[in-house]
C-alpha cells in the first residue's frame, strides 16, 4: 500500500509540475490542484498508515488500543482540501478575468508586466 | 482579559473584517470601521508588546487543550515586535487608503480583505503550531490574491497570475514540508518540534526535511533564486495596497524562515545556515542589479525590497546573537521604510497620473515638502546615518566581521552602495529634473497636478518620523532587539512558556 501510494504521489508531483510549465493557462490550473493533491495524499502517507485499526476508543477505557490509525494527519489533510478546493475556484475565477480582459490564454503572451 | 492578550491582534481583524462586509453598501462606515479597527488593532498590539516586555513570553491553550495537542498561540519579543508593526502598517495604510483606493474597488469589499489580510499576518506572527502557520499563511494569501486582482485591469491580471502560481507552489511545498515532519517527530507544536528533534537519530533527514521549508518560504519571502514572482507583480495593484504588500507579506516569509531556522531546524548549522547566507548574498546583488535597470517608480523599489531582504536572512545565516539582533532591527526599519516609499509612489502616481520616470520630473520644484518625505525613507533605505538604515546595517556589518564573514560584508557594503546609487536615481528622475516636454504621439501631461489630499500625507509623515526615531534613538530599539534575540538563540524561554500548562 505504501508503494502504491508512493508511486500515486510521485506520479502526481511530476505531472503537476509538467503541467506548470506548459503555455496554456488552464492547464496550469490544473498543474496546481495536481501539485496540492500530491502534497494531501504525501501528508496522508507521512504520518503511517495502519489499515482497519479505527482510533476508537472502547467503552470503560481512556484511550484507544494500540495499534491505532493516527487521526491527526487525517484531520489535516481534511483541512488542507477545503483550503485547496477554496484556492483553486479562486484560481478558475483568475483565468476567466483573465481571459476576458487579456484575451490571452498563452502564458508566454502575459509579458506587460515585465517591462 | 489580560491572559487572552496574545489573541488580540487576531479577533481584533476578525470582528472589523466581519462587520464591515454588515455594511456592505456604505463605503463611509467601511472606512472608519477600517480606520477604527486597524487603530484598535495597533494599541493591542502595543499593549501586548509592553507586556512581553515586561513579564515574558506569553501563550494561550486554545480551547483550554493543553499543549503539545492543543493549538498554542505565542507572543515572545519577536512576535509582538512583528505584530506591532502590522498594527503600524494596518493603520497608515488603512488612512491612507480613506482616499488613496478609488471608490469602486472600496465597494467590492477593499476593506474588508485589508482586515483579513491583517488576520492573516498577525496570526502567523502569533502562532506556536506549525500547521495552524500553515492555515494562517492561506488566510493571508487568499485575501492577498484578492487584493492584488481587485480592479481587474489587464497589467494587475497578469500581476495577480504570476503572483498567485508562485504562492501556490510555494504552499505545496509547505505542506508536504509539515506532513514529512509530523511523519518523523510526530507532533506539529513548534516547541515540541524543537525539544523532539534536539534528541533525533537521524539529523541527515532533517536537514532534508529542512529543505522543504527552506524552498517555501524562501518563495514567499522572494529569496534567490525564488524571487522572480515579486517585481512583475507587486507594481500592479493600487499603491496602498502594493504598501501593504511591500511592508508585511515578504517580512512574514522571512519571520517564518527565523522562526524554524532558530528553533526547530538546528541540527546542521554548518550546512543549512551557511546555505542561507550564501542565498542572502545573491538576493542582496540580484535585486539591487534588477533595480539599476528598472524605470518605472513602483518597479525600482519592487526589486529593492528583494535586495532588502538578504539583508535580514544574512542576519540568520550569520546565526549569532548580535547578527539576529541586527536582523530584528532590520526587519523594523525595512517595514517602515519601505511602505513610506511606497506610499509617497502612490502620492506621485496620483498626481501625476504615472510612475514612468522618464515622464515625472519636476516635483521638487512644485512640492517641496513632498520631496523632503521622499528623502527621508529613501536615505534611510540606503543606510545613511543618522537614519534607522545605517543602525541596521552597522549591527550587521559589524556582526560578519566579529565573524570573519569577510565575503558577505563585503557583498552588503557594495549592494549598500549600489542601493545608494539607484535612491538618488529616483531622485534625480523624479524630483530634480525639469519636468519634460511632451513626446511625439503621447497624451498631453495634466497641466496642472491633482492637490495632494492630507489623508493621504499624514501616514507618510507619520512613518518617516518613525524612521527618524528608530534613527536617533537607536539603542533603545537595538536593546528591545538584542533580547528578542536573546529569546531567539535560546529557546529554552520559548519551550518553557508553551508547555506550562495553563488554562
């Protein structure tokens, strides 16, 4: 599973960044939720994963039996897609303005700011 | 009341913010909720400074969790000094903006992301848990990405695109920076971090590890060779906002940087620090050379603040008490100085209508006290004493030769000169020379100059009497930065106060 995973995240990272670096704007976008999909599932797989080992914690007792799934990374990766989901529909919002009022879909063609 | 003092400067931004979208079709009590909400802001952050200073650090448990499960909000002397300063910045420019922003972009809600910008900034400044600096920085930029595209005109689009994708990237990289860490120690609490990894097995990986943070906030704090989002965005929104921009989000950056590198990642000092310092000199030359050849008002300082901030990161990579007190001072004089400068640009664009250098000219002759606030910040900027800029560059200086750092003194003093060099450029262009004629096949230049507005001048004097008293008395200020950075190096003090627990 961790293999798997590893080559899922892998595959993720380097199909972001080939995306980023493409002309087309959209496809840029979709670089970008690659890249935080990769970087979700990576903070998902750091923190160990334990299959069927639900952190519950049995009736009478404190504390959840060990070996237990960590919740935590769990937490944070619920909370790092709802900043990534608010973050990209600002990023489409972007692109259309952009369209609209540049008329340019080609990242090599957006230079006015440069000079 | 007095114990949920660190939180202050967070709620504070949250409630203005939160009120002024009630009044949604009222620009009038948006702006004074701006003005009165950024004032309350900056008295809790002074209050909470005086009190750090008085009685130590302070922390809050939120939820009464303690930590390291909890979510810990810190105010050592560094925090509060940078929190101090966003309530500075927050303020000015929210007078400033009473007339300096047009209406339109006031109605589509300017004020109210001003407000969560602030939240955002203070929050990362104030917090003790490396993912919640994580949620602090989004905060931050996602009202910063709005900032930057509100308006809409083409040039801020492209601005706003580039701006965005590097900051994404960057937050990427942040995260599986966070996820990796937590992975390894298996806990997310800064203080926690830096006990756990004090004792790690593996410090190789670390140092790795180190590098995912190294990346990520070197592109938001616009370091070699990360830097390139800066100059071709920050000129386009409107000159208030490119202040804020100017003053708090690269700074935050470089907080975050001093923060990790001081505290969790020490473990190859030799390597990582070492890096930066060599990181900080290229940023220091790369800037001031990009802003030799740049014409455009907004776009010369742009590069400067790139330049600026190898400055302070050279204080961390130097890695000794005095260099880090020097990188505080830094850190103070550079804020102040750089929105002043940005703010006086915003004055001549309204005036004139244009940044174009080759286009003003003149103004010294038509507004010589607007001149004179132009050369303050801008002499301070280039480390002229008796302003706050030599102070800071002196207490670096000085700090690279106790150790015998010669290559990177020399870097500063030249890219010192440099800086010089492209202030009196400015000066020069803008101010000294006659106004020019009108070219072939351009718009006629407005006859006469719009009246500058005294809304828009306070904040500017304000500042630049900041600057002169961060100047004139500087040991007052280098003390108060000597023990932030007391606080820095040991960070015993730091780990003591977020693991008491209390309530």
């Amino acid at each position: 599973m961790n293999l798997l995973l590893a080559i899922v995240i892998g595959a993720l990272y380097s199909a972001g960044f080939y995306l980023i670096l493409r002309r087309s704007i959209v496809k840029l976008i979709i670089g970008l939720s690659f890249l935080s999909h990769a970087s979700n599932l990576l903070v998902f797989a750091a923190g160990g994963l334990t299959r069927g080992r639900a952190p519950l914690v049995p009736p009478g007792s404190l504390a959840p039996v060990p070996p237990y799934a960590d919740p935590l990374p769990q937490a944070l990766v619920l909370t790092a897609i709802v900043i990534s989901f608010g973050v990209t529909a600002f990023a489409l919002a972007l692109v259309n303005r952009t369209y609209q009022t540049t008329g340019q879909e080609d990242i090599d063609e957006l230079r006015r700011t440069e000079c | 009341m007095l114990s949920l003092l660190p939180v202050l400067p967070i709620v504070i931004p949250l409630l203005s913010g939160a009120i002024s979208l009630l009044f949604w079709r009222s620009l009038w009590i948006q702006r004074w909720i701006g003005v009165g909400g950024t004032g309350l802001l900056l008295l809790s952050t002074l209050r909470l400074l005086s009190e750090v200073e008085r009685t130590g650090i302070l922390s809050v448990q939120i939820g009464g969790w303690a930590a390291p499960v909890g979510i810990t909000i810190v105010a050592d002397l560094f925090s509060a000094i940078m929190a101090v300063l966003a309530g500075i910045i927050g303020f000015c420019v929210a007078v400033y903006s009473w007339y300096g922003v047009d209406e339109r972009r006031q109605s589509y809600g300017y004020f109210v992301f001003l407000h969560v910008l602030l939240m955002g900034v203070c929050g990362s400044f104030l917090t003790g848990d490396i993912f919640n600096m994580y949620v602090w920085f989004e905060v931050m930029l996602m009202a910063s990405f709005v900032l930057v595209a509100l308006g809409g005109t083409p040039m801020q689009m492209e601005g706003a695109f580039k701006y965005v994708t590097l900051n994404l990237v960057s937050s990427a990289l942040f995260l599986a920076g966070i996820g990796i860490l937590y992975g390894v120690v298996g806990t997310l609490n800064m203080a926690d971090l830096s006990v756990k990894l004090a004792q790690t097995a593996d410090p190789g990986l670390v140092t790795t590890l180190s590098m995912f943070f190294l990346i990520a906030f070197g592109i938001k704090a616009a370091m070699f060779p990360l830097f390139f989002w800066l100059p071709s965005s920050y000129h386009t929104p409107p000159p208030a906002v490119s202040a804020v921009f100017a003053g708090l989000l690269t700074k935050v950056g470089v907080y975050a940087l001093i923060r990790v590198f001081t505290l969790i990642f020490v473990q190859d000092v030799v390597y990582t620090h070492n890096l930066i310092l060599i990181m900080s000199g290229l940023t220091m030359l790369c800037g001031v050379l990009g802003a030799a050849a740049q014409f455009e008002f907004r776009r010369v300082l742009s590069f400067h603040i790139v330049s600026q901030i190898g400055y302070m990161t050279m204080g961390l990579g130097l890695n000794s008490r005095l260099s880090l007190t020097a990188s505080v001072f830094y850190i103070t004089h550079h804020i102040i100085v750089k929105t002043n400068l940005f703010l006086v640009s915003g004055v001549i664009q309204k005036m004139r209508g244009t940044g174009d250098l080759k286009k003003l000219g003149g103004l010294y002759k038509t507004h010589p006290s607007l001149s004179v606030l132009f050369l303050i910040p801008a002499m301070s900027l280039a480390g002229l004493p008796p302003l706050s800029g030599f102070f800071a560059k002196l207490g670096l200086v000085i700090a690279g030769l106790r150790l015998e750092q010669y290559c990177i003194v020399a870097t500063a003093l030249f890219v010192s000169l440099l800086t010089l060099f492209s202030m009196t450029k400015l000066w020069a262009e803008a101010f000294w020379k006659p106004r020019p004629d009108v070219a072939e096949g351009e718009d006629e230049p407005r006859s006469d100059d719009e009246p500058m507005c005294l809304t828009m001048i306070l904040p500017i004097l304000v500042l630049a009497l900041i600057t002169l008293t961060i100047g004139i008395g500087a040991e007052t200020f280098f003390n108060l930065a000597d023990r932030a950075a007391g606080q820095l190096m040991d960070p015993t003090e730091y780990i003591e106060a977020v693991m008491r627990t209390r309530s």
